[in-house]
C-alpha cells in the first residue's frame, strides 16, 4: 500500500512576509526628523528641524534608488544652521498671522506627487480667553485605489511565476494542488483583505493581522516585529518556501509494476550483495523523493543498529539532502528574479517598475527600496494652560506636547498632531462672573474650562455670536443678550447660548 509523504519543510527561514511590495517597508537605515514650534500669546512662534541620518551607508545594493536624505523645501522662512551628509538644521521665526512652513517634503517623481507635512496654527477669540489651536499634518502620496489594483497585479504576476516553476520542478515528485489552492485561494483572500485594510486601519495593524493569519496557516513567525525586522530578501524567500510546504509528495509507485520494482530495490538494498546494495542505492537515489515512503517504513520494520537500518537510513538522507537542495536552489532563484525585476528593469521597462512601485511605496521609493525608515519626533509649546491635545500625544514636564511615530503611520492616510490652549482674559471672567453669580471670584476654574470647550465647538462665525453676546452681557452688566440669544430659533449659537447659561447657574 502507498501513502502520502511529508509535507516539504523549511530548513531555514530568517523572517517572514506576506507580498513582494511591502518588502521595501522593511528595515534598513534611518532618517530622525525632530520639529519643535514654541507660540508666544501674540501668535508669532519661532519654529526649529533637525534631521539626522543613521546608517545611511548600511545597504548599499540599492541600485535603482540610491539613499536620499530629503532636503529642506525652499521656503524663505528656513535659516538653515547646519547642513551636512548626516545631519541638517533650520529655524524659521515666524510674526503673527503668517503661515508657519513644514519642513518635510519628498518629490515622488514616478507619480509627480509630494508627500509632506502642513502645520496650522488658529488664535480664536472666546471672550473668556484666547484660544490657540494647533496642528500638523503628515501625508504620503499613496492613493488607496491605485494601491490595491497594482498590488493585487504584482501579486498575481510573482505568485504565477512562482507556480510556474513549482510545476516544472517538483510536479513528478509531488502534488502541487494543495499548493495551487492555497497560493490562488487562501493566500490571495489574505493578501487582497490586507491591500484592503491598510487604508482603514493603518498598515501596522493590516499587516499585524496577516501575520497572525499566516501563522495559523503554518508560518513561524507570529509577531509583526519579526516581520518588519526581517531582511527584504529572507522575507521573500520564506514566504516561497511556506507556499512550497503546502505541496505534498506523490504516493510511492503509479502502479503495480512500479510497486514491484520499489520494493525490489529496497529487498535488495536491505538483504542483497555488497554490489546489488550499492547498485539499488544509487537507483532508489535516481528515483529520489517517491520512494521516500517506502523506506521509512522499511526501517520501522529494520533492527536497530543494524546494516539494513544504516543503509535505509542514509539512502533516505541523501534524497532528502538533495530536495532540499533543490528546493532551496528554486527559491533562490525565484526571489533573485522578482528582486531584478523590481531592481533591475530593462531600460525599457524602467519607468513603469518605477510607476508601480511609487503607486505601492509611496515617498519610501524616494529613499531606498532597502529602504529608508523614516522617524518623526514633533514638539509644540502653545502658551497658557493645554486645554486639550489628541490621543497619540504626551505632555512633558515642561508643559510642552510631543508625538513620535514614522512614516509607516501615515502610509495611505494622514496622520495629525492636534492641540489646543487658552490664556484667560481675568477681566472679562471676573466681569461676567459678577453678572451672572454677583462675584467678580465667583466663576470657578472648572466652569471656566465647562464654558470655554463648548465655545471651542463652534465654528468661527457662530462663535462670533455667542461672543457677542458674551461682551454684551459683560458691558451691560446684565443677562440679556445671552438670553435673547438662548431663546432664538434653535441652531448651534442658540444651543451654545443655552449650555453657558445652564452652566453659570449650575453650582461649583
């Protein structure tokens, strides 16, 4: 009777991966861009960059795209301070009202697109203080239709190339179906909810996902860590050998002949003469991965120790050395091909592999395909007290705010550093404090801070309403025109008006 032999193993994989594309996201050298934006009450501010290369020379097979450090845009606002191979530094000093520059810009020629950073910095009038709102925004060039189309493209292109060379390989030995299934099914689904993903939850946690799905299906590597980690080509290579591990070795023999001549070899490999022994070893050898089976279950039935069980067990060892040898020559192969395909187009294919993978890379085709990891310290200090900044913000002892991340968290969509602060106007709390609870001290720092989030809400030509009516009161000594306003058609200045007036009535 014939049976099923074991799958194909991986010998030896350093990291693990899920596409072609996201190999250039993985590590290589460094790139620390460090913005700090210090605001003065009159809304001037005085704005600093330092970038700063590591390990710029650690890859060098780069051919195509060659390490880049970006430079400053040519904004006049930059005083550059210092600028070499490894670092660059400028300071802007801006005056109120002007427009405060970025600092990071990268030209995506292949696409004609810039990815960058914005910054916005808003001074708006809330009669209780001055309010001061701050953001700054980071966005690659990558658009998400674009993205999936090209990607599920070279997916399809590397993975039938890939199948291609299975079947011309190891279709004799082996059932290659359930590793057609997989690559075309299984592995597709995986990669196109992964295409998918990246643009709704970020491409750490898409690909964080496709890992642990990869695991499930039998790949080593469970954290996305390892993977991101991973040297560009170990990646690739693992992931042929984990699709090559779904195909399965043919059953012993294809029919009764066949069979008897098997198990004549290994009778006489076992039992025979010094010569036939060696004559049915370099045949069983020729023969190769079919009668793998065969053999392993001739030595469960061998005496330990014995002749029979050496020469069965180094019969079997030489085959599997040399399909494995030649597994790992395929793989090889294939991952030095997709590598020149991407790094070394012929001249007249070299603009669209550069179109293609500007459309999947982004500003990282710009760096390196090695690639360039780009890191992202921001800084601001507003002036007053922080009234509020987003979740991916800390606040340091100095009453400062920063935000560190990479480019990878802005792939496919943008990523904002937002806050706000608010110096009091004392003059003005302390008056409508007398208006509405008939003490100048009365108004306490908690309904101050209720009062002012919900003028915070508005947008600007309501809040001009509503502060109005704030100063009004405040001028008149008298509810009224907060009221009037309360009681008017409903729309957002009423209900503001409303809120102000329940809160100044609510106790401490």
């Amino acid at each position: 009777m014939s049976r099923r032999g074991p799958k194909l193993r991986i010998r030896s994989a350093a990291a693990a991966g899920i596409s072609v594309a996201l190999l250039a996201l993985l590590g290589g050298c460094e790139l620390d861009t460090e913005t700090f934006t210090e605001v003065a009450e009159d809304g001037s501010a005085v704005r600093t960059i330092v970038i700063q290369a590591k390990d710029m020379d650690k890859r060098k097979e780069a051919e195509t795209f060659p390490v880049k450090r970006y430079v400053l845009p040519a904004d006049p606002a930059w005083k550059v301070e210092e600028s070499s191979d490894v670092k660059l530094s400028a300071k802007a000093e801006i005056k109120p009202g002007q427009p405060i520059p970025g600092g990071y810009e990268r030209q995506v020629a292949a696409v004609d697109r810039k990815a960058g950073n914005r910054v916005k910095l808003e001074l708006r009038d809330h009669f209780l203080c001055t309010e001061y709102v701050f953001e700054e925004r980071f966005a690659d060039t990558v658009k998400e239709d674009e993205f999936k189309k090209v990607m599920m493209e070279s997916f399809d292109t590397e993975t039938n190339r890939m199948l291609e060379a299975f079947e011309k390989e190891f279709s004799e030995s082996h059932d290659l179906a359930p590793a057609r299934k997989y690559v075309t099914k299984d592995l597709r689904k995986l990669f196109e909810d992964t295409s998918t993903g990246v643009a709704r939850s970020g491409l750490w946690a898409a690909v964080g996902g496709a890992v642990l799905r990869l695991a499930f299906g039998g790949f080593p590597f469970k954290k996305v860590d390892q993977l991101m980690q991973a040297d560009p080509r170990e990646v690739l290579k693992a992931l042929l050998a984990h699709c090559l591990n779904k195909a399965q070795l043919k059953p012993d023999a294809a029919n009764d002949d066949e069979e008897k001549a098997h198990a004549a070899l290994v009778d006489a490999l076992t039992k025979g003469a010094v010569d036939e022994q060696a004559a049915a070893r370099k045949k069983l050898e020729a023969l190769g991965p079919c009668v793998l089976g065969r053999l392993d279950k001739a030595l469960k039935t061998a005496a330990a120790g014995s002749g029979a069980a050496t020469r069965l067990e180094e019969t079997a060892k030489a085959i599997r050395a040399a399909l494995d040898a030649k597994r790992d020559a395929v793989i090889q192969r294939l991952a030095k091909e997709t590598e020149d395909a991407f790094l070394k187009a012929p001249p007249e294919k070299k603009a669209e592999t550069e179109k293609r993978l500007a459309q999947m890379l982004g500003a990282h085709i710009e760096g390196n395909f090695a690639s360039v990891e780009y890191m992202f310290l921001v800084r601001v200090k507003l002036p007053g007290e922080l009234a509020w900044f987003d979740e991916n913000g800390y606040k340091l002892r100095d009453g400062s705010l920063r935000w560190n991340f990479s480019a990878l968290n802005f792939f496919q969509r943008e990523y904002a550093c937002a806050a706000r602060s608010r110096v009091w106007k004392e003059a003005n709390v302390e008056a409508l404090a007398s208006v509405f609870l008939g003490d100048p001290k009365a108004l306490t720092l908690r309904q101050r801070s209720t009062l002012d989030d919900e003028l915070a809400k508005l947008e600007p030509q309501v809040l001009a309403r509503v502060t109005a009516a704030l100063a009004a009161c405040a001028e008149q000594k008298a509810k009224t025109p907060l009221e009037k306003l309360a009681s008017g058609a409903d729309g957002p200045d009423s209900a503001c008006a409303k809120k102000i007036l329940e809160a100044l009535a609510a106790p401490s």
